[in-house]
C-alpha cells in the first residue's frame, strides 16, 4: 500500500505498476480493467488530467489463508484538475 501510495505522489508509472500482478483487475467506479498494461494505462490516462495527486491509505482487514492473502484498504485522494 504505501509503495503504491508513493508512487502515486511521485507520479512513478513504473513504480505502480510493479504493484500490480500481470493478470490483475482494476475495478475502478463500476468498470473493470483487466491486466497491468491495460490498468497502467489507464492510470497515466487518468493522472494527466490532474497536475496535483495525493493519495493516502489505510489497510483495513487482511485475510491470510495459506499461499493466499485478501485486504481491504481505506482510501483518501486528493486532486486537482487541470483547469483548477
């Protein structure tokens, strides 16, 4: 989380895209992308119409069972848009 959180203030592509599993899925506000090239795309899609990002998280409930693990994590995301 705070290796993506990072990235996200340094506006790293490659450093966020290295948290994401070649086969992962971004759901993001109802739509799902498939697959780190798509969702890091998409991200540098996003992040250039915002000159400010800030992104903060707090990890919520993790769930380990095995070689399997599942979390949940808080969000908080300040931007500003180009315009302002």
């Amino acid at each position: 989380l705070e290796t993506y959180a990072d990235a996200v203030f340094q506006r790293d592509a490659e450093a966020w895209a290295a948290t994401w599993a070649a086969d992962g899925v971004w759901t993001l506000m109802g739509t799902e992308i498939c697959g780190r090239e798509a969702i890091v795309a998409a991200w540098r899609q996003a992040m250039a119409g915002f000159p400010v990002a800030a992104f903060f998280c707090q990890p919520g409930a993790i769930r380990i069972d095995g070689d399997q693990a599942e979390g949940r994590s808080y969000t908080h995301e300040v931007l500003q848009t180009a315009d302002g």
